[in-house]
C-alpha cells in the first residue's frame, strides 16, 4: 500500500440468544469443535438487520456526517436474497445517500475482508468514507457437523484517508496459492456443504493463511516477533490456533469466536474489534486474516492508535456479549428456521 | 324539529347461525318486529338505514339492495352505514334524523352481521384492515390487543384490578343466561373467567365477546302518529355522536373514550337529564374493559372508579343502574354491524316491561355503541311516555 | 393476508426505517408521519424533515397469546410464542404503537421502561421481506 488508511471507528452486533455445546452434546450426542457457545439469531433477524445494528454502531461512534459517505461495501454470504443488495437496503435504514458506491461482496465466507480490502483501494482513490460491513448467519442442514459451530454476528468499520484514527490500516496482501474448494455451496441449494476432507482441508487452511500472512509480514519488514495481537479466522478455536508456534500463541487472540462461533463474513472484522475494545494499546501492531474455502485469505496489517470512546446507547462488543439468553435447541431450530415452520 | 318514536324492535337469534345468511338473519329480525305492530305493512316504510361491516366478507357494495329485498321493501331509498362496531347505532341516529326533520314518517334501521362463514385468517384480516393499517397492523397488533392496552394503562392509572374485568364478564353471563336469543347462555364462575387462556394480556377469553352471527331492526316513526301501531311507543329523547382518531396511539388518553364522552355529554344535553336520571343501560362490552371504561365515559361514576363500581355490584339487578341486562356483548355476542340497534332492542324491552331480567319501574334507558376502539361512538336515551 | 402493497409500504419507508417525522416550518410541531395540514396549527406549510431519536419509554403494552396473530404474523409466532405490542411515548413527545422485542413478554416488560428502535424483519409478504422497527429494553 501507498499510503495507511484510518480506521476512524468500529461497530459490532452480537444477537442476544445464545446456545451452549452441551445442548448439542444432549441432541446429538456430541459436539464437532471447540468452542464453549455460540450465538443465534432472534426471530425476527438476519444477515441485513444485524449489518445494520453494525453499520449504525460504527457511525455513532465515530460521529461522522452520514452525507459523507462515499462507500457501502457490505460482506455476506446468508442474505436471505441471492439477488438484492443489501448495501442499498442498509442506505435506506440509515438513511445514507444512494447515488454512492454501493457493493456487495458474497463470494465466500470471507467476504467482509473481501469488502474491506476492496474497500481500502475504492477510499483510497475517491476519497470519503467508507462504511465496511461483514455479517452471517450461515446455515446448513442439521445433521452436519459444520453446523454445529456456525454462529451469527456482523461488524462494521469507517474507514477513510485522513482525519484522526484510532487505528491504521498500513498494508494488506492476499494469498496467492490455489485449492479446490472442499467448503461450499452450490446455486439453488439452500445449505453449505462440507465434504469434511480434513487433512485437505487443514493443509489448504494452512498454506492460504501462511501465504497471506508471510507475504505481508515480509513486506512490511516485520516478524511474528514484532507484532502485538494476531486474529485469524476460523471454525472454531482450535483450528486458528494450530498455526502459530507455541512460542507467540499468547499473541493470538480469539476469544471472540468462543462466544459466537463461526460467524463467516464478519469473523475477521469481529476479531479485530474484540482486539480493538479488549486487547490493544497505542502503537500495537495488529495482524489480520480472514480465510475461506474456494477464496484463499486477506491479510491486514493494522497499527492501533487509541482506544474508541464509549458512546451512551451504543452497544459495545462486550456489552453485546454481556447481553445474552441461553436457549434450547428445539427453540434454535426454530429461529433459524431450520425446520418447517 | 319532529319528536322521534321506536314502535317495534326485532332481533334474530345471536350465535353460530349456520346454514342461515344474511338473508334469513334479517328477515328474522325483521318480522319480529313487524309482528309487534298493528296497521303497519311494510309498504308504509319509507326509508331504510342498514348497518354491516363486512356482510359476509362476499359483498363489498350495494349490500343495501340485497337487505331491502330480504325484508321485501326494494323500491324505498336504503342505504349501508358503517362506522364498524359502531354502525347500527349511526344508522339509528340517520333514521332519527330523517324522522326528526319532517322528512319521513316510518323508517326501519337495523344491522346484520354473518362472521362465522368465514376462516379464522380472514376474520383476523377483516378486523386489520378495520383498524390502523400504518402502525397498529404493522406491529402484529389485533384488536383484543388494542382494548389490552387500554386495560393494561387503566390498570396502572387507577389500579383497576383483573377481577374488575373479570366481573363485567360474570355478571353478562348470568343476564344472558336468561336470554334465550343469546349465544351464550350458560353461566361463569369469577374462578374460570380469571384463570382462562390468555388473548392479549391482560385479556383473557372470558374479557373477549364472541364471533357471532346475526341481526336487529328497530322501526322508527313521528310520534303523533306512534300510537296507530302500537299502545307503548318508546321516545328517543336524546341522541348523541363522537369521533376520534383511528389509532390509539394518537389520542391523548388511552383510558377514556372520547368519543363516548361527546356523544353522551351531547345526548343528555339534548335530552335535558343527567346520568342519574338512567335506569338501565345497555354498553359497548366487546371487551370487558369497555364496560368498565364506559360507565366513566358515559358518567355512571367517576373517572377510573369503574372498577370499583362494577366489584360493588353497582350494575347488577339490584344496583343502582344494572347494566347490559340482555348479556351484553360479552355473552349475548356481537354481530359487529346489529349490535347497535341489537342494544336498543333490549332497552326497548326494558321501557315496555318485557324484559326476561326486568328492572323494576324503568323509565328511561341508555344505549352506547362504540365503532373500533372508539374512533367512532352513539349514545341514545330512550324514555317510556 | 392483510394486503399492504408494496407502493403503499414503501411510501412509509422513511417512517418505517428512520421514524422521520415533519416539523412544521410555522408552528414547530412534529408531525408523524408528516402531514399536509399540521395537526396544531392547520398551516399547509413545508413540514421539514426530523429523523427521531428512537428512545422512548413504554406506555402502554399488551401480549399476544399464542395463535392469535395476524396471518402475516403467524410465522413470526410459530417461532417466538406470545409477543408484546406497546404504544412507546418517544422522548420527542409523540406516540407510536410498535413490537417489542429481545425480551421476555411476561418478565421484562413495564409501563415506564426505556425502550430503544432496532431494525428487523417485521413481515414477509409478496415474497419481499418488510423490515422496520421493533424497540427493545434501552441499554446505556
């Protein structure tokens, strides 16, 4: 990258319900991953109220004139449309001009990333602000063992060229390597299908992430030893945290996704403001990942200025995670309208 | 202005008229009444006002034609009114008026509901598109909701306590039980009407009146010539309307009816008497709520001691002003477009002496009719000359 | 169903999605949803657009039992059992009648508690998913 770019705020959404591993362990005997629960989305939500709770989030706390804004780049792949933009439909709730770059990325389960690095080149030649979203409820068929860690959430970032951040962006590479997908969904089925090829799997994993995160590092002149905080996407908790020698794994920090599972789309931008609200100090260096099956890996790296402030009626990440309702899984199979209603 | 006589008063049998239409409902009604006159043929009607809300759900104009040929009077000017629940007692208050300035004579008003035909669905989409379309229907509310959120408010400005609405329900079933055109005649205890399933709390099944099927009519005519066709005319001494906005959250209070206040503040002005002057009366109870808040609106007691009132017994019987002697519409049940002129069949009853749950000596009635949630409202005073 | 087109839902939208009321350029008095006449002063003025805050504190409320929403709420009861409907007084003043929601019906709700707007799915019909405003227990 030429030039950093700011991130002048952020904002989360966590839905309130929540559902423990030992629920699944009672249905169905066991649970596939590791993580302790997982969030669920209420009745009446989805991919597109859960960008907007986000998105408004991120510019109350940031306090930027909405007319500003330049670009909506919104990351999804569970929009309950296949053809509709979400990014409009989030414009329209907050009331957001609609004569701006308004993109939807839904290739994968990274998609987020892939709206924010896109995101980053678009602001850095129009200028403005751009308003970056990833958010998922992904769902598949409930006898599959992907389903058990898939959760729900969305986060949002403002990114601009100037003004006073409370971070930076200072670079960015994706992987370069190529994988068939094992993790997927076909057009016209309704659910995400893993072929569970583990070694395949976890050696694509791997070498994406690796790539994407060597290649950024050695660019920027930097080592695992100078950096602070890393977040890298995952399944689950286990999976991430293979990569990273035992020697730096105290850097990792993922707690996050021990709260709501596997968010997709918002998983990256998720971690990076649980890392922003819970972990960083001035001048931190942050190293990002996102992955996903089929796509490959963005890798960020960002240098964190000062804490955001708290603004009254803003949710943040913690008191998201702090709001919670433990439910049954006959209710989450409801809620997710994963059986016939 | 021409003073105003009712000479008969019919009502069909209320409830699940299956098999029966819009058709054989009025008619029954009708001819009741007819039966309760001498001289009068039906070719001396002059004019007919007829209220529905939705006549079945299968016709949406000209309902007027098809309630004229049932009663065989096609030819004369007739005419639906609507004003929802309310419609009867406004076509009531047209045919007073046409009566009133000279215009005619001899006028029938009535109303006919037929609700049981149709799917539980369409009833609840009936009653939607019947109520605020902006926000109301928006937010999943109903109609028992809207009357709930009433109660739920009342509850907390007055105290008003659940065996308050309870009771109004209780006491309407034991009237009704002695009412053999009512739809339900069986009696509740105030243990089955507390404990019943929830509809919209605080409202349960027992604080909702029923879905029901039927008619009413009413024949109006100048009072000098009242007494050709029967020895016990009934005056309309007083005759009073409202309106209010549709949508609740709009008005200033949700518990009082404003609309019932005007009409009755303008009946008994026009009629000279105060509420005190009220023997029996006959109220809007499409939920238990209603009634309570009626007796504040209409003046029977101060306002937020309905509740009080009504654990004091004070209209039962043997209270001070019984009310809803005919089970109201809690127990007698509501065949939305006839219960207005349906309400004015019982004090009719009262005023002459027929009553099944007479109250002794009673002069003058009240009537009040609410359309909705009291977007619209009349007040009528009947007096025995 | 109760048929609310789609022209008729999306002339609501900016009500809908941003509570924007109009303030009378004469007098200064919200009008929600904007109106031609003021409701106070009956000017015919330009009613100047007011997005409002979406706090407010529950006036009134009732709970729908199970089974009886209306049909387009049917769905949305399958899943979520009895719901709460309050009329919500708005800091600004006005009252609007609205769903609550992420909380117990039973439990949480209270004449007087502080109430937040939050977007959501309200209703499906058509095929096209009508979001709007639900409120939510305030937290600070």
């Amino acid at each position: 990258m030429d030039n950093s770019i700011k991130i002048l705020g952020y904002g989360s959404y966590i839905p309130m319900y929540r559902i423990k591993r030992e629920e699944y362990i009672r249905i169905w005997g066991y649970f596939s991953g590791s993580i302790e629960e997982k969030s669920v989305i209420g009745y009446d939500e989805d991919a597109i109220t859960m960008a907007v709770e986000a998105a408004n989030n991120a510019i109350k706390n940031t306090g930027i004139d909405k007319e500003k804004i330049s670009l909506i780049a919104v990351g999804t792949c569970s929009s309950p449309y296949s053809i509709k933009s979400v990014a409009s439909e989030i414009a329209m709730a907050l009331g957001i001009p609609l004569d701006i770059a308004l993109l939807d990325f839904k290739e994968s389960e990274k998609a987020g990333s892939t709206a924010l690095s896109a995101g980053i080149d678009i602001i850095n030649s129009k200028g403005g602000y751009g308003l970056i979203i990833g958010s998922d409820s992904i769902s598949t068929d409930p006898g599959e063992n992907s389903e058990h860690t898939l959760g729900a959430a969305a986060a949002a970032l403002i990114i601009s060229k100037s003004g006073n951040g409370i971070a930076e962006i200072l670079n960015k590479k994706s992987s370069n390597i190529e994988f068939i997908p094992d993790r997927f969904k076909k057009e016209g089925s309704k659910n995400l299908t893993d072929l569970e090829i583990a070694s395949y799997s976890n050696y694509a994993y791997k070498n994406s992430v690796k790539n994407a995160m060597n290649n950024l590092m050695k660019e920027s002149n930097l080592t695992l030893e100078d950096i602070d905080h890393i977040f890298i996407q995952g399944h689950d908790l286990k999976q991430p945290s293979r990569l990273i020698d035992k020697k730096y794994k105290e850097k990792l920090y993922l707690d996050i996704i021990r709260i709501t599972g596997d968010c997709g789309s918002a998983t990256s931008l998720l971690g990076l403001n649980s890392i922003f609200h819970y972990r960083a100090k001035s001048n931190d260096k942050i190293i990002l990942v996102s992955y996903a099956s089929g796509a490959g890996s963005d890798a960020f790296y960002i240098k964190f200025n000062n804490k955001q402030q708290k603004i009254k009626g803003v949710l943040t990440i913690e008191q998201y995670i702090n709001r919670k309702k433990y439910i049954a899984y006959e209710k989450y199979l409801k809620f997710k309208e994963l059986i016939e209603l | 202005m021409k003073r105003v006589a009712i000479v008969a008063a019919g009502e069909s049998k209320f409830g699940s008229r299956v098999g029966k239409g819009y058709e054989e409902l009025f008619a029954e009604a009708f001819l009741e009444a007819m039966e309760q006159v001498d001289n009068l043929e039906i070719k001396d009607i002059q004019e007919a006002f007829i209220g529905s809300l939705a006549f079945g759900g299968s016709q949406l104009g000209n309902m007027s034609a098809l309630v004229a040929d049932s009663g065989n009077f096609i030819g004369i000017p007739a005419a639906r009114v609507e004003n929802a629940c309310g419609s009867s007692g406004y076509a009531l208050r047209y045919a007073f008026f046409s009566i009133a300035s000279g215009m005619n004579d001899i006028v029938v008003a009535g109303g006919v509901e037929k609700m049981q035909d149709i799917s539980k669905g369409t009833r609840l989409y009936w009653f939607g598109v019947a109520g605020d379309i902006k926000w109301e229907r928006l937010s999943g509310m109903t109609f028992p909701g809207n009357y709930a959120l009433m109660a739920t408010r009342h509850m907390y400005e007055y105290g008003t306590k659940k065996e308050a609405l309870s009771s109004v329900a209780v006491k309407n079933h034991e009237f009704a039980s002695k009412n053999p055109k009512a739809q339900f005649q069986r009696k509740i205890t105030l243990e089955q009407a507390l404990n019943a399933p929830i509809v919209a709390y605080p409202l349960n099944i027992y604080d909702c009146c029923p879905i029901t099927d039927g008619a009413s009519c009413v024949i109006l005519c100048d009072l000098e010539i009242a007494r050709k066709f029967t020895d016990t005319p009934i005056e309309i001494v007083g005759i009073g309307a409202g309106t209010d906005y549709l949508a609740l959250y709009q008005r200033e209070s949700i518990t009082r009816i404003d609309a019932a206040i005007k009409a009755s503040k303008m009946a008994f002005k026009m009629a000279k008497l105060t509420p005190k002057d009220i023997n029996v009366a006959e109220v809007h109870d499409c939920f238990t709520i209603a009634e309570i808040l009626a007796y504040e609106d209409i003046g029977f007691c101060k306002k937020g001691d309905g509740g009080k009132m009504i654990l004091e017994g004070e209209t039962t019987l043997n209270g001070r002003i019984p009310v809803n002697t005919g089970g109201g519409l809690k127990a007698k049940g509501h065949p939305i477009g006839a219960t207005g002129t349906a309400q004015i069949y019982e004090i009719f009853k009262q005023l002459r002496g027929e009553h099944e749950n007479q109250v002794p000596d009673a002069t003058i009635g009240l009537t009040h009719n609410v359309g909705g949630t009291g977007s619209a409202c009349t007040v009528t005073i009947l007096k025995k000359l | 169903m109760a048929h609310v087109s789609i022209p008729k839902y999306w002339k609501a939208l900016p009500q809908k999605y941003r509570l924007v009321a109009g303030k009378c350029s004469n007098c200064g008095e919200l009008n929600f949803p904007p109106k031609t006449l003021c409701k106070k002063c009956g000017s015919q003025g330009t009613q100047i657009e007011t997005a409002l805050s979406g706090l407010g504190t529950v006036y009134s409320f009732t709970i729908i039992g199970r089974g009886g929403a209306p049909p387009e709420f049917a769905k949305m009861q399958k899943k979520c059992g009895p719901y709460a409907i309050a009329i919500v007084e708005l800091d600004e003043g006005l009252k609007i009648n609205v769903q609550l929601t992420d909380c117990d019906p039973f439990d949480d709700v209270k004449i007087g508690m502080r109430v937040s707007a939050v977007f959501r799915q309200i209703y499906e019909q058509e095929g096209v998913i009508r979001y709007g405003l639900k409120f939510r227990p305030y937290i600070e």
